[in-house]
C-alpha cells in the first residue's frame, strides 16, 4: 500500500450500504452499521472499500438518482457518520472510495426541479438535455433512443403554464434526467463535488456510467441497442450517446483536482462498452487509472473467452502503461455464485433469477465460485470483490414481485427481473434475526433460507468454509505479491477446459473439466476444492471448477 501506485495491485471490496449492515433496525442498511463491520473487512486484507451510493436520494434507483451530492441519506445516516467511518477506515489502514453519479441526477434534484419551473430555453432547462417533441403537436418523442431500463430513453414534461410541453432525455430511468456535459456550469458543480469529497479524506472515485456523460451533437438517430442488459451484448462504442471525444477532457480536468490532492487518489471508469480494446481508451496516464473490467465478468467460465480477454485486456491497457482489473460480480449482475450453478448458461443471463426459471445448483455454483475468485485474484493487476463473495452467497431468488424494487421490473412489466436478487441484505450472525443484518424491521430484501449457515460468524468458526479459503487466497496474493506480477500462459495445462499460467513462478491453474490433471513438480500452496486422494484432481464434482496455485 505505501509502494507508489497502490490501486496497480489493489483489492478493492465494493459495499452496498443498502444491504450491509443496519444498524438503527429500520431494514436498511447505514453507515454507522459499516463503521462498525469495517474490523471485519479489514481482517480480509483487503486494501480499499469502495462505497456504493449513500447520498441524499429519493432511492428510486437504489441511490444512483441522487438529489444532493453533498449529503448523506437520512437513511444511511449524517455527515458525521461519514466522518467517523473515515476515521474508523483510516485507523484501520483502508482507503474509500466513493460512487460518483455525473451523467444524470435525481428528478427531485434543485437544478432539476428549478428546470422544471423555467422556460424552455432558459439557463436552468439548459442544465439538463430538454428538447421539443416531433409530430404535429410535439407528441412524439426528439429521437428513438432507449432506456437502458427498458422503454422511450425521453419524458415529456408538463410546461409550468400547464401545457403539454418539452421532453427531457434520460438514459435510465424517468427519475434519472441525464445532465448537459455540454454546459459549463455543470462541469463547475461537478469539480465542487470531487473537491467536496477529497476534503473529507476519500482515495477516489468509481464514476457511474462514465462513458456516457455526452452525448454526440445532434442527437443522431441510433438504430442500435442503447438499452438492456449488457451481458447479451454490450452498447456498442459507435453509439452517440457513448464514448463522445469531449469526454477525455472533462476527466483530464477530474485528474488534474485529485492531483492537487496527491498520487494517491484515483478514477475508476465504470464504461460497459465494447470492443475489448477500447478498454484502454479509459484509462491514461492523465485521465482515469482504472476502468473495470465487464468483458472479464461476461467470460463466465468459457477457458478460451476467458484467454482472449484477458490476452486483449493486458495488451490494450500495456499499451498505455496501466494495469488491468479483474471483476466477477458486482450490485447489477447476478452473482457469480448463481451464475456458475448451472451446467450452461444461467437462464436469464445479466438479469435476476426468479423461481419460476430453472434453478442453480448452489453447492455446484459456490465451489465453482471459489475456483474463479482463486483464478481472479491470481491475476497481475486490481481486483474488484463485491460484498457477500466471501461467503459464497447466491442471489436472492425468492423474491415477491411486491417487494422487488429495481425499477427495471416496473419498466418492463416484470418481463426483467431487474437487479435485486444480488443486492439482498447480508448474513452476519446465523443466529440471529435477520441473519445478523439488523435486530429491527424485516430487511428491505427477503434473505434466502440458506442465508444463517452461510453467515460471516458460522464461516469464521469453520477452517474449510468458503470465507476461509477467500482469506487464504487473499493472503497468498499478498504474499506472494501477485497483483504486481506478470502473466505467461503455461501452454501444457491449456486445454479446452482449463487455463494455466505462470505469475513469477507461482503456477495458477483453474480446472473446468472433470478429469484430473497431471500437474508439474512443485509444492501445493493452495486448492479450492479437496481432491480425493493423492495427486490433483478435480474430485467428485463432475464439470466443477477446479484450481490449484502451486508454487517452486
Ligand atoms: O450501471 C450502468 C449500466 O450500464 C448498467 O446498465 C449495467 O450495465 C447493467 O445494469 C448490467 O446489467 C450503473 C450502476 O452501476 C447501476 O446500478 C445504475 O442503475 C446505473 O448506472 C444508473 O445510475
């Protein structure tokens, strides 16, 4: 961590304040309940906690609809909260990391609200993307973009005269009006909030969306997909409301302010854009130091995908002197639990499972799980973890449509389940309410059954649970320096279900196939799965996922 450059080989944990730990008993998840665990994830070893949206928000987007960047949700807390957490974080030795939402706020935000009341034209509509409708009377929407939940990406809204009136532009939801990148005052609002928040002691910033920020002149048409989910099929990068040349400068201007606050503080792009390649076109020695890596997640456990991006990944972002990250699961996809549990593809890929589909097999799916992770974080570069794959926890499945909350589900008339399957409330202490999460009002997301025995106490007391392998591995990657290492394949364990490959001398093996492999003289120093018997093998778990790093 004191070596310069420390997010070139970070773990950073990623925390949903919703579903971490709640504290003040009202189902919800906060920040003193964070405070509190953060000894806990401090015992992982981790280096730095990224903290999803906290921000004052009507929450109809789980907080990605901010309606104040400068404060707290009364329902995660206060201001003083956030302190005490960074100082808890700080003792601790851990940095945070902070959510930015710049492409679109909440409807309930002031500038919006004041756009609302003005004219068309005015400076306060030109905060936002408002332009008239087509057709005769204006009904028809400025273009044909989408929502990427689903639905017209454009709303009309009511002219403070009550006339029908102006339609505002939203890539997400209506709640969600996109920003006007083109308009100086917001980029001014923007560098207050950075500074805001690196006055307060945070490392950095994952920017939501960052890709997306402008939009190309005009507004063009775009007959391509701007909506969905990006597992079956990524935006594609020609997209005018995607990767637009005047992004660079605005985050050149962000890298100059962190800057003034030292090395140490950086930009991780959240840019769900293809192709591979244009992953580098992210992240520069003067702009943003990490974008995450989607088509790293999106590879499953398909040993040739996984080899072509991660060879794709580590060429494009060599080429501009930066490290890649590695990312299995985070708040907007299924977790990789889930998603290794079935023999092929998960039946709604990138979307939640619900009951009525066919359902993973769980012990399947978190040995699978652990392979993956061991895999991952054997890799050169930052990994990114997402709160609750140290225990092995699935999604929620079983979740009634009243209570689901992601408001893709709404927009699409239930035909997506939406994202709440992975945000559900995490198991702390199996015996107790609520799995430990708070000893209050019932968790704003029902916990699976199996929630109490996958809980961070019951793992914590057994040596060959999932939690305790996660820290063995983490462990060994510290130790062994390995996010700071090198990769070569190892040719003779590539086959067409496995991958091997050589970090320093440490040989990192992940085994899809259900035959054993001969493996090379060396010593065992890690395995996910126990091989019956001498010798390696992929044990009784046929087509389970298997991985072994064996070191000289
Ligand atoms: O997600 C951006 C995004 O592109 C998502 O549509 C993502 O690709 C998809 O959910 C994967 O299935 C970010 C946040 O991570 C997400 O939680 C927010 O809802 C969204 O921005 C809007 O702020």
């Amino acid at each position: 961590d004191q070596l310069p450059g420390w997010w070139r080989s970070a773990v950073i944990y990623q925390v949903y304040p919703r579903s971490f730990r709640d504290l003040d008993g009202d189902g919800i998840g906060d920040l003193a309940g964070i405070t509190a665990e953060l000894p806990r994830l401090a015992e992982l070893d981790i280096d730095a906690v990224w903290l999803s949206p906290f921000y004052r928000s009507p929450q109809r987007d789980a907080g990605y609809d901010v309606s104040d960047y400068c404060d707290v949700d009364p329902l995660f807390g206060t201001l003083d909260d956030f302190d005490a957490m960074m100082a808890e974080a700080t003792r601790l030795g851990l940095r945070m990391i902070v959510d930015l939402v710049p492409n679109h706020c909440s409807d309930q935000h002031p500038a919006f609200q004041a756009a609302l009341a003005a004219p068309a034209g005015s400076p306060e509509r030109d905060m936002f993307i408002f332009r008239d409708g087509r057709g005769t009377f204006g009904e028809e929407p400025p273009n044909n973009w989408q929502s990427h939940f689903g639905g017209p990406a454009w709303t009309r809204i009511t002219e403070p005269d009550g006339a029908p009136g102006q339609w505002y532009l939203h890539l997400f939801d209506s709640s969600q009006p996109d920003f006007n990148w083109d308009n100086r005052a917001v980029h001014d609002e923007f560098e207050r909030v950075l500074r805001f928040w690196l006055d307060r002691g945070v490392s950095g910033f994952r920017v939501d969306v960052a890709h997306a920020l402008v939009k190309a002149p005009g507004l063009p048409e775009w007959g391509g997909r701007a909506d969905g989910n990006s597992c079956d099929g990524f935006p594609g990068h020609d997209a005018p409301m995607f990767g637009q040349p005047a992004l660079h400068d605005i985050y050149r201007q962000w890298r100059r302010i962190l800057a003034e606050y030292g090395p140490d503080r950086i930009l991780c792009a959240e840019a769900n854009v293809d192709p591979l390649p244009r992953l580098a076109d992210w992240v520069r020695p003067d702009e943003m130091h990490q974008a995450f890596n989607f088509p790293y997640l999106h590879a499953g456990l398909d040993v040739h995908r996984m080899r072509h991006v991660i060879t794709e990944s580590l060429t494009a972002l060599d080429a501009v002197a930066a490290p890649s990250t590695w990312v299995l699961s985070n708040h907007d996809v299924v977790r990789h639990a889930t998603r290794f549990g079935y023999s092929g593809q998960a039946p709604r890929d990138g979307d939640g499972i619900g009951t009525s589909d066919p359902q993973p097999d769980e012990e399947l799916g978190r040995s699978r799980a652990a392979a993956a992770s061991m895999f991952m974080l054997g890799l050169p570069g930052g990994a990114y973890l997402y709160q609750g794959e140290e225990l092995g926890l699935p999604d929620g499945i079983d979740i009634p449509d009243a209570r689901r909350q992601d408001p893709t589900f709404a927009r699409t008339g239930g035909a997506r389940l939406g994202r709440d399957g992975c945000r559900v409330p995490l198991p702390w202490r199996g015996g107790e309410l609520h799995a430990g999460f708070g000893d209050g009002q019932d968790p704003w997301l029902p916990q699976p059954e199996s929630f109490a025995g996958l809980a961070r106490d019951v793992q914590a007391a057994s040596p060959s649970s999932h939690l305790n392998l996660y820290k063995r591995m983490l462990d060994l990657r510290r130790g062994l320096d390995m996010g700071r290492g090198s990769l070569s394949w190892y040719e003779d364990l590539c086959t067409n279900t496995s991958l091997a490959f050589l970090n320093g001398t440490t040989l990192v093996l992940l085994n899809t196939g259900s035959e054993p492999l001969e493996m090379p003289a060396g010593r065992v120093l890690l395995r996910s799965s126990t091989p019956p018997g001498a010798g390696y093998a992929a044990g009784d778990m046929s087509s389970a996922g298997d991985q072994l790093s064996s070191g000289e």
